[in-house]
C-alpha cells in the first residue's frame, strides 16, 4: 500500500526480514508465509541459523558492520553484503570470493550521519571506491545502503533518504550498475520508500521486540 500510494510499483521494492536476535521458529514461520530474504547482523549468529535452516530457499543478505576476520565466513553465507566500507574490506571480500568462485554482491554503506556510532564510507571516497572495485573479478557492487540516525518523527530523517538516492542518481549516470537503495527500517520505511527505496530492512514490525 505505502509504494502505490508513493506511485509505485511493489515489485520494485524488496523485503528484507531482519531476523538479528530472532528464534528459528519465527524464521521458519515467516519462511512459510512467503518471506523469501532475511537481514543478520552478525555473522556468527547468522553462520548457527543458516546451517540449521539450510533447506529452506532462503536468500540471506549481511546487513551489519563487516569486520575483516570475519569476511570469509560472510562470503560463504551471504547472497549480499550490505555493508561494504572501505578498499580493504573489499580486497578481502574479493579473496574470499575468489577461493570459492563466487561473484560476491556488494552494497557500499555510505556515512551520511555524524554520529560516532554510525558504519560507512564519507561521500567524498565512493567514488574511488568504486574504482577499485572495478578491478576486483570477484565483487559486484548493486547499490548503495545508509543508515540515518533515529528520529521519533520518521519525516525528519527524508533529508538522509533523499541524499543517498541523490548520490545513486549521480553515479548512475557513470556507473549505471549503482541501482539499489537500501534504506529504511520498521519505523521510517515509509518515508523511505517515498523517497526511492529498493530495498527495505524491517524487523520488529515483522517479528516484534527481539529477544534479550
């Protein structure tokens, strides 16, 4: 409802069901309503649920910071990685890939908040990001993905929203295979999708408060 009221097409827009902190249970329970992509954090976490649900056709996107030693297992477990940073974590990733044939799909995280708290690139170093990845067989960069800070009114987080598809818009015109938008969480998803969204990270309004 929120994209045809935005003038968009739903299938525009992918679903990612963050499931950090979740049971099994209500992994398996939203796999058979239809959920087909899931969100972790944290690749251990991550690493103990994909192996007991393996038989599930269950697309797994990383979603969280990426520290370096733990790049080989997200290679092995992740479809997408969301949260791509720096040159040096996208040398490892391509290692990793490599090693097992994989062409690994990427999203740059892009730092558009001052707090301290917050992952990604600054805006000014995308670009040669993009440039030696270039040169990396092994990494396919789709998108772009922000985290803005947390407001109690969703409207005051649109400036960050619009800013990162402003940036999509920018280097499309160079690099045409920057398409993805991922932003918005369950309490600004909304504004997110007005504001170009291609993919959406929702998880307690999927699953509830997540377990302690």
């Amino acid at each position: 409802m929120c994209a045809l009221r935005a003038g968009r097409n739903p299938e525009e827009i992918k679903l990612i069901a963050v499931s950090k902190s979740q049971s099994i249970d209500k992994i398996i329970e939203a796999a058979d309503l239809g959920l087909r992509i899931f969100g972790e954090s944290r690749v251990q976490e991550a690493k103990d649920k994909i192996e007991k649900i393996k038989d599930f056709n269950i697309e797994w996107h990383m979603i969280g910071h990426l520290q370096t030693n733990k790049v080989k297992d997200a290679v092995r477990l992740f479809e997408v990685i969301h949260s791509l940073d720096s040159e040096k974590l996208a040398v490892s990733i391509n290692k990793e890939a490599e090693k097992i044939n994989k062409i690994q799909r990427v999203l740059i995280q892009i730092k558009l908040s001052q707090e301290e708290s917050k992952y990604g690139i600054e805006e000014d170093e995308v670009e040669k990001l993009i440039e030696k990845c270039k040169n990396l067989n092994n990494i396919k960069i789709e998108g772009l993905m922000t985290i803005p800070p947390y407001f109690d009114n969703p409207n005051n987080v649109r400036p960050y929203f619009s800013k990162l598809r402003q940036i999509r818009d920018f280097l499309s015109n160079k690099y045409p295979f920057i398409k993805e938008l991922s932003m918005g969480m369950s309490h600004d998803f909304e504004v997110a999708i007005e504001e170009g969204a291609t993919m959406v990270r929702i998880g307690t309004a999927l699953f509830g408060q997540r377990i302690k």
